[in-house]
C-alpha cells in the first residue's frame, strides 16, 4: 500500500497550487456564496503572518538538524524533531500552507472555498501524511509512535 502512495505522490508545493486555482476559480465562477464581514482584512494578515512564522520556524528546525525537507523522501530523514514548534503540530509546513489557503479564500470573499481548503486536507491526510508517517514509524519506531500519541497531526 504504502509504495503505490509514495510514487504517485504530488510535490506538496504543486498540491498547493492546485487547491490555489481551484479556490479562485470557485469565487470566479459561482454565482452564490459572497460574504464579507468586519476584520476580514485583519483576519486575512493574522493568517499569513502565522503561516510565515510557522513556515519559517519549522524550516529553521529542519536546516539545523541537517535532515531532508523533501517530503517525496522520508526515508531520508536522518532525524525526528520534536521540539521546537514540533511539539505543537507534526505538520507545520502543511499547516502553514492551510492558512495561506484560508488567508486566500477570505480574500476572496466566497463560504465555499473553505470546503476547498478542507478538501485539502483531507487530500494531505490521505497521499502525503500516512505515508510519511508510515516511513517514519519505520525509521524511529517506537520513539515515533510516542510522538504521535503527544502531538497532533495538524494543531
């Protein structure tokens, strides 16, 4: 099960990108669905500069363990961080790229895209996460499974 996921496996950036288009061209198209409320545009900056504090926080953790951030290769991880903002969520790459999606979808000012942004996680769940969790149980075994029972996949 788990080598089918792997090879057939979208770069997480791409996936982004996709849920991105996706988003718009439901604003674009869809006749219904316009909200607009106050604080949208504080909303909208809370939500980005989290994800660029998230993003660059879980980035900094990864270069200075020396480990792989490519996602298509976790059996390359030469080390499970789990402290830093890894105590927090297991995924905070993925997260950060949630709320640029959420951030996104208020922007556009359409109730619908958050069922976009859900679709995205479920999509993550599926094809990226349980495979890189699989390969890490692999690599770390026990001290893994201990992790996952204290942290969260998301938050």
């Amino acid at each position: 099960m788990n080598s089918w996921f792997m090879t057939l496996k979208l770069p997480p950036a791409l996936v982004f990108v996709i849920f991105f288009v996706a988003m718009y061209l439901l604003s674009a198209l869809l006749p219904f669905g316009d909200f607009d409320f106050f604080g949208r545009n504080y909303l909208i900056l809370i939500l980005m500069g989290l994800a660029a504090i998230i993003a660059i926080i879980s980035l900094v953790q990864f270069f200075s363990s020396k480990t792989t951030i490519d996602p298509r290769t976790p059996l390359k991880v030469t080390t499970l961080i789990t402290g830093g903002i890894y105590r927090f969520t297991r995924n905070p790459m993925y997260l950060a790229i949630l709320l640029v999606l959420l951030a996104w979808g208020l922007w556009l000012g359409n109730a619908f895209n958050t069922l976009l942004a859900a679709g995205f996680v479920g999509y993550m769940n599926k094809f990226q996460i349980i495979p890189e969790e699989e390969a890490l149980t692999k690599l770390f075994d026990k001290e893994y499974k201990q992790y996952c029972t204290q942290v969260r996949r998301w938050f």
